[in-house]
C-alpha cells in the first residue's frame, strides 16, 4: 500500500513525496522536518495511507 508525505507550510501543501512502506515515510517526514522547516518554512507534515487516512502527523509553530 502506498503512503505519501505532504509537507505543508503556512498556505497550505508545498511537496509530496510517495513511499511504499509507512515506516519509511513516517522516518523520512521526522528525519527531514528540521531540515524542511528551516528550508522551506514547513509547519506541519502527514502521512497518509492510499485511502487518504492519516497514519503519523507532526506540527511546530
């Protein structure tokens, strides 16, 4: 089942990057969130199952 990681910033979604396996996307999405929110002003992350659901969010003002 795929997962996807959508980085958001503070006008909404700003990359999406597809994974095969969720424990894959949710170590990227925690690995690069310092990284993307110097970078690219992210403020929150997801990751979603193929039906949309979210299985792992994180967030810092």
């Amino acid at each position: 089942m795929p997962f996807t990681v959508i980085w958001y910033g503070r006008r909404g979604i700003v990359d999406k990057v597809s994974f095969d396996a969720e424990k894959a996307a949710k170590d990227y999405a925690i690995a690069m969130f310092p990284t993307r929110k110097g970078d690219d002003g992210i403020v929150s992350v997801e990751v979603r199952k193929d039906n949309g659901a979210v299985v792992f969010s994180h967030a810092e003002n």
